[in-house]
C-alpha cells in the first residue's frame, strides 16, 4: 500500500462535523465547501450518530442545524457553497486558530519545563526572556535573577555575544558549571547537517560517517509520535529518580515497548488528538455518502491458469529470463525488463527463483510444481489493469524482501520460518488490490469496507483471499504438508506482516521498532545484540514488520530510472480514482492527484519527507543499506531540481525522450 499526501507538510486537515436533521441544500453547502477549504468532513444526521461522531472523533468545527430553533442567529441560511465557505474560513482562522497556538504554547512550555536540556528564551536583543529548571540548574541562578537581564551582563565576560554556548565555555572556564552536567543538542541542525552529508553524490561519505549519521537523526528524529515523547520523559525522569522509582518506572517501559497499546481491540478510543489527525490525514475514511454508488468489487477468484507456456521448474526457464534472473540479487535489478520479458509473468519467475534460493519448497515439504502452481495462481489475482498495484508490484515487493532477507543482521536476527513467511507475504501482500485506496472503498460504500468494518479493507482481504486461494485445491496448497502447529505459526506471521503493510499504523510500527531495535542496539555490542533479538519473537515481529513496509515503499530508493517509473505508476493510479471519484460524486480523497494540476515532484518530495527519510534511516542504522541510502538522496535531489524549476512532471521536458 502507497500512499502520498503532499498537504500534510503544511497543515492536517481540519475536522468539521456537520450535525443536520436531513440532506438539504444548506447541508450539501457546507459539505461542498468542506471539500473546497480541504477539510475534512463528517456528517451526522441523527442525535445518536452525532453523539457517537462527537465522541469518536477530536473535531475543530461543529456545524448544527439550528433553523428550527429560535436561538438561531449565528450563520443566517444561504445554501450557496461560497457562503458555506466563508463561514468556515472565518472560524478556522479566528477561533479554531487561536486555540491551536493556545494548546500548542501550553504543551511546548510543559515539554520544556521538563526537558533535560538547558533551554533559555531570549528576546531579539538577547534579553532573557524564559528559562526551564534544567538551565537554573545549570546556571546556579534561578528564574528570578535571569529573566529580564542579558546573559553577558551575569558574569564578567569580555564576549560580546550571546551565543549560548559562548557563554557556556566561558561558565565552565571559570569553573562555575561541572563540565559533565551540561548537554547541548540542536535537533534542527542536527538534521540540517545529515541533509548535506546525504545528498552530496558525487563525494560519498565514508561509510563509518554515514551511518553514523542515521543514527543520529534517529535520536532525534522529527516524528510526533506521542510514544516516543513519553519514553523520552520517562528517561529523563529516570536519572534523577531514587532506585525503586526507577525500577517501577523499568517495567513501565517495558510494558509501553512490548504492548500493543494502539490495537482497536484495546479500546483506544481517547488517543491523543494530535495521533489521530495524523492517522486520521493517512487514511481518511470518515467521508461517508449515505445514498453510496456501490463500487463493484471482483469478488470473483481468478483460478484461471495463464495460457502462456510456464516451466516446470526454474531449471527450465527460457535463457534470456534465466539471463536476466542472474542478477535478481543485486538492489539494482530491473524488474521492468523482467516484466517484458516475462510477458508480464514477472512474480512467477522471481517467485520460482527467490522460493528456491530460500529453500522455501524444503521447509514447506512441497513439491516445486505446488509452488509453480501457486505462484501462477497468485499472480493471476493481480489485476494487471492497475496501472501500479498489479503483479509487477508484487514482485518489486518480493525483490526487496529477498534483498533485505540476505543482510547480515536480518539473517542473524530470524528463523527459516521468518525467512518463508516474508518471502509469501511479500508475494501475497496486494492481491486482488482494486487499484483504489481503503478511503475511496469506505466512501463507496464497497462490499468489502462493509465487511470489514471499514478497517484495514484492502490489507485484510489481500490476507483473507490468499489463503483462500491456497487452500481450494491440492494442487497448489503449498501447506498441505506441515504439520499444524508449524502452520498456524507461519499462518501468524504472514497475516501479521500483510496487515503492517496498511499505513494507518505507519508511526506506531517505526516508533516502536526504534524504541525496541534502534535505540537498545546502539547502546550494547553487535554479537550480543543479534544473539539477542532471536530469544525475543516480539522484536522477531518488529523486525519483519519494518521489513515488508519498507519492501512496500522502497521506490524512491531504487536506481533513478526505476524510482521516476514507479512514480508514474502511482501517480497514473491515483489520478485514475480521482477521475472516478469525480463522476461518480463520490468526496474526492487526494485533491492533490488531480491530473490537470498535480505535481508529481512535490507529491514524491512530501511522501519522502514525511514517510520515507526516517523510516529507511532507521532501517539502514539496523540492516545497513548504503546502496538504498545514496539512490534515496539521488531521487531526492531529482525531484527538487525538478520543482525548483516548477516542472510537474516526471521528467525535464527536455529529458522526455528518455
Ligand atoms: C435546492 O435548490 C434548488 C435550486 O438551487 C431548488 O430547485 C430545490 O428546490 C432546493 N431544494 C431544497 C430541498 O430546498
Ligand atoms: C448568500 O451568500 C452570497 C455570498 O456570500 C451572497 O452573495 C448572497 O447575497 C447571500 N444570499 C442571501 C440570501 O443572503
Ligand atoms: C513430507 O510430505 C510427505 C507427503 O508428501 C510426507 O509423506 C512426509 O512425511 C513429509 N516429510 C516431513 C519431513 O514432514
Ligand atoms: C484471470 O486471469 C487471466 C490470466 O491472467 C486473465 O486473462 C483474465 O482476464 C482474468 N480474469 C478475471 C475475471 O480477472
Ligand atoms: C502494470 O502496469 C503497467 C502500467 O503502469 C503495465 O505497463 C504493466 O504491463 C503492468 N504489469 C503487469 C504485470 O500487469
Ligand atoms: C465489525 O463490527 C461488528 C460490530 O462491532 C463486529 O461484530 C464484527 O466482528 C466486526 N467485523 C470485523 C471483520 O471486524
Ligand atoms: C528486544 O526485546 C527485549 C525485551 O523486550 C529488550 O530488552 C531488548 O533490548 C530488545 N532489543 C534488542 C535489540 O535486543
């Protein structure tokens, strides 16, 4: 599953809850004008349902239908769009602003009063204007001899400056401050410096360098993520907290790390508000039509076997597929030759030649002509009407998966039975994939939203229909013979591993594969840290679980070719929907994929800032990826070249020919 959202940089969508007793032209104003401003918007039409909504869901602006009511007087009735509009611009930039900022300073200051680090406010002519305890205590003055003066004027300093860590020298010269109680760390420059390091191609940094400077954005990595606050405040109060606190304060770490505190079967329901704008801006299914235009979903199996000849096993492949499967190890392989090749055949013959390389047939106890079967099966339920979700995909998805399987600490750090599982979800994880996103399946009304709750509805029905296909017909169960236990165990993993793959979950998965891997990694020794993870299945799941995101979402990671031929099939894909959406009526889920306006490069550029960066660092500081690290920073650079020049395309116009 892919998915870019290029307004999230700059503002997550305001939530409006319409509360109407019935669909009227004033209604379908408003509506209409939520989708202009970008918003997003519920409706609710009965007290039970906008209760439910009001409870559910953190919202900005709530809209109530009082014209039956004689206290009306605040938005006199004009069912037209502009109106509607303006009514909601004023109150986002008024009230719903005001107390962004409000909430925004509160949480800031309370972060700060007990952050770890010596933090001072000062005004523009260095007045001193905040101070936190960390930095009385440093200081040895408190807030009430510092706010309003200059830093210099304090002590003696012939420094006229008052740049902190001057002064800070000049502190610890005079022996004023311990040397080891002062910590300075700067996240923006931190990140600012990595920046250049990485996109500087043509002298690559030594390797010790860069991966050094993985780590170090991981420490400080960008992401909100409310988890990673606390475990960090938690620390901090670690240090200075007598021995039994710490201890207690242990175990809540431990369970904090381990727990799956964000599944919906806990209960969740009050997460912070900021956790599900974001979730919610990733997978927006809260647009519901109710007179829904029901999308047709083929809910048929494809059993049909592919008329084109197929070999019986991978020692009979036609030579110049063999050819080309000689490199399928290499980052770099070509998949789009293969697909040529291969008559758009591509999962079944790296299938067939990545399953042997893992001995997946010996672990399974399966013949090769089951796998063959199965394979062939598999990539039928591809729709190869998809311009980016059809088998090619699939095998894309496969490559990496063999590619990160073969790296030293992830072959150290999991079992045969690890290896078989990725190596099928990975080759199962989009099947059947309509070629629309989960939203757009809510939105219509489709069958499967129904009946999955309008969870996770792609993600659980590639899983669902893969192991319904598997188990039709001997000839291709590839399960049939092992032995129960083993089944259900790999049958856990797999299902584990497609359902990561949904993006809703994307923060929580790296967060705590960060917290868990990253983090404990780079405080031990290597051999003892891999030793480790295989006496921990939960950090096993973690492992494999960043595995086939990353697997999913590795194209602007590939060579610059493939990376920009990827992004076109996606892009293709998505304006597919949105031309769909708008004949059909339906909310419009990604203005931005709009063919007549859309910039691919920008698109590229916030899926890369907001999903990929921190993900694949922390996924190179544990696999260590250089390869994928210096194409990454290559795509980058191509796509910013091209929007500097304010080119929407994949391409240079000049390039085109390419
Ligand atoms: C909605 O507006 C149209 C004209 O814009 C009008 O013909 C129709 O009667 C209105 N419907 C209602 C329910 O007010
Ligand atoms: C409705 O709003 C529009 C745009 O603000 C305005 O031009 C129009 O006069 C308004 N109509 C009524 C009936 O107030
Ligand atoms: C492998 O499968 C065959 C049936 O095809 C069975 O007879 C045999 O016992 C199995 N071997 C193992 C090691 O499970
Ligand atoms: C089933 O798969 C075959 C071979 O890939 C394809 O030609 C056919 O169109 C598919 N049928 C459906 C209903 O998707
Ligand atoms: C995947 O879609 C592309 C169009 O973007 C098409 O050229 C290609 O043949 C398709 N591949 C398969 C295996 O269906
Ligand atoms: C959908 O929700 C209903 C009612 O809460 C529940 O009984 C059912 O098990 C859910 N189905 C799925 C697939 O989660
Ligand atoms: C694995 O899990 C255990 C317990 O949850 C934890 O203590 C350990 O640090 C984790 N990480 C690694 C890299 O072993």
């Amino acid at each position: 599953q892919n998915l870019y959202f290029s307004f999230l940089l700059t503002q997550y969508p305001i939530q409006v809850l319409l509360i109407f007793a019935k669909e009227d032209n004033q209604s379908n104003g408003f509506w209409w004008a939520c989708d202009r401003a970008g918003y997003r918007c519920n409706v609710a039409w009965t007290l039970e349902s906008a209760l439910e909504c009001f409870l559910d869901k953190h919202q900005e602006i709530i809209v109530i239908d009082h014209r039956n009511s004689k206290y009306f007087d605040q938005f006199m009735e004009n069912t037209s769009v502009t109106a509607c509009y303006n009514e909601l611009v004023q109150i986002e930039h008024g009230e719903v602003r005001s107390q962004f900022k409000l909430r925004a300073c509160n949480a800031v200051f309370t972060a700060l009063d007990h952050c770890q680090e010596a933090v001072e406010i000062t005004s523009e002519d260095h007045v001193i204007q905040y101070v936190n305890p960390a930095f009385e205590r440093m200081m040895g003055y408190c807030k009430g001899e510092l706010i309003g003066k200059e830093l210099t004027e304090l002590p003696k300093s012939d420094r006229n400056s008052a740049d902190l860590l001057d002064n800070i020298n000049t502190f610890i010269k005079k022996g004023k401050v311990k040397s080891g109680s002062y910590k300075c760390k700067n996240r923006r420059k931190d990140s600012v410096d990595v920046k250049s390091i990485t996109s500087q191609s043509s002298d690559a940094p030594s390797l010790q360098t860069r991966r050094y400077s993985s780590m170090a954005r991981i420490h400080s990595m960008t992401i909100e993520a409310p988890i990673t606050k606390v475990i960090n405040i938690i620390n901090a109060a670690q240090e200075n907290s007598p021995i039994t606190v710490a201890e207690a304060l242990d175990r809540v770490l431990e369970i904090l790390r381990t727990t799956e505190l964000y599944s919906p079967q806990l209960g969740t329901k009050d997460e912070d508000p900021h956790t599900s704008d974001l979730v919610g801006g990733l997978m927006n299914d809260g647009l519901r039509r109710l007179s829904g235009n029901e999308y047709v979903f083929s809910k048929n199996m494809n059993l049909s076997h592919t008329h084109l000849p197929v070999p019986n096993t991978i020692n009979d492949v036609p030579p110049c597929i063999a050819q080309l499967l000689d490199n399928e190890e290499s980052w770099d392989f070509n998949i789009f030759e293969l697909e040529a090749v291969t008559n758009k055949r591509p999962l079944v013959y790296l299938g067939l030649k990545v399953f042997a390389r893992f001995g997946v047939s010996e672990f399974l106890n399966c013949s090769e002509a089951t796998l063959r079967a199965w394979l062939q099966v598999i990539e039928a339920n591809y729709h190869s009407t998809n311009s980016y979700h059809n088998s090619t995909h699939a095998a894309d998805v496969l490559h990496a998966t063999a590619f990160f399987l073969g790296k030293e600490r992830v072959k150290g750090s999991l079992d045969h039975l690890d290896e078989v599982a990725a190596l099928i979800a990975a080759t199962i994880h989009d099947v059947d994939h309509p070629g629309r996103t989960n939203s757009f399946l809510c939105n219509a009304g489709s069958e499967l939203a129904v009946l999955y709750n309008d969870t996770a509805v792609l993600e659980s029905h590639h899983t669902a229909l893969a192991f319904q296909l598997t188990m039709k017909d001997s000839k291709y169960n590839i399960f049939k013979n092992i032995d129960r236990n083993r089944y259900r165990t790999l049958r856990q993993a797999i299902i584990d591993m497609v359902l990561a793959t949904e993006m809703t979950k994307h923060f929580e998965h790296v967060n705590k594969f960060v917290n868990s891997i990253n983090k404990p990694m780079s405080e031990s020794s290597d051999t003892e840290c891999t030793a480790n993870i295989k006496n921990f299945p939960d950090n096993q799941t973690l492992i494999k679980r960043m595995m086939i995101k990353c697997a999913d979402v590795a194209n602007p990671c590939r060579p610059l070719e493939l990376c920009i031929e990827w992004a076109g099939r996606i892009s293709e894909e998505y304006f597919a929907q949105t031309d769909e959406e708008k004949r059909q009526g339906l909310p419009v889920v990604m203005p931005v994929f709009d063919r007549n306006t859309c910039s691919i490069p920008k698109s590229q550029i916030s899926f890369i800032d907001y999903f990929i960066t921190d993900m694949f660092d922390a996924w190179d500081a544990f696999a260590h990826l250089p390869v994928l690290m210096q194409h990454l920073a290559n795509n980058y650079k191509h796509w910013k070249t091209l929007d500097d020049l304010k080119c929407k395309s994949l391409r240079l116009p000049s390039e085109n020919n390419n």
